[in-house]
C-alpha cells in the first residue's frame, strides 16, 4: 500500500509556472506507475500525465503537451509534474495517483488507480 501526499500549488498568473510534488510514503514506490489528474468545479476528472515504474515512458494529455513534464525520483519517493506557461485553464486540483505496475495499463483512465493524493489547489489568473 502507498500513501500520496501532494504540495506546490498555489496561485500563479497566466504564462508563469509551477511545479507539483507528490510524495509517497510505504515501500516499494518503484514498483508503481504514476499520474496526475485534475479536476475543475462541476467537472470531470481528467487526465493531466503519467509516468511508467522507471521512468522512461511519460503520458499527456494533448492539451498539455509540450508544457507539462511529468517526472519521477524513484530515491526520493517523489513524482513531480512541472507546468509551464499556465493558463486560466489549467486552474483545478490536481491530484497524484498510483497503481502497482502491471503488464497492460491505461494510463489515461482514472478507474485503472488504486491510490490517490488529498490533491493540491492550482489557480491561473487570467
């Protein structure tokens, strides 16, 4: 089992940054794949990014592509999502989740974590 805590959100203008951090505590944290989701008041929650066991397969969203990059510190027990040029878009929670690494896996699906973050406030002002 892991426990996911998410920090480093806030309020930000339009085209600045920020950078998410989710910490996972249990053991084995490698052995889990990671994303991140959001979800807006009234909406859905969606897809943001994912991040394979190792770190060497990486998953957007279309309409973060070439903003957003997911990472992974497998040492530190830590997945970071890194935004750039924010939008008033972009403003929800975000949230991290886990699932125990497995052969076949949608890493775009909600339904496919076991585990989920508390989430962490992001607000783009326009």
């Amino acid at each position: 089992q892991v426990q996911l805590v998410e920090s480093g959100g806030g309020l930000v203008q339009a085209g600045g940054s920020l950078r998410l951090s989710c910490a996972a505590s249990g053991r084995a944290f490698s052995s889990y794949a990671m994303g991140w989701f959001r979800q807006a008041p009234g909406k859905e929650r969606d897809f943001v990014a994912a991040v394979n066991w190792s770190g060497g397969s990486t998953f957007y969203t279309d309409s973060v592509k070439g903003r957003f990059t997911i990472s992974r510190d497998n040492a530190k027990n830590t997945v970071y999502l890194l935004m750039n040029t924010l939008k008033h878009e972009d403003t929800a929670v975000y949230y991290c989740a886990a699932v125990l690494a497995r052969g076949s896996w949608n890493p775009n699906r909600v339904n496919e974590y076991d585990y989920w973050g508390p989430g962490t406030q992001v607000t783009v002002s326009a």
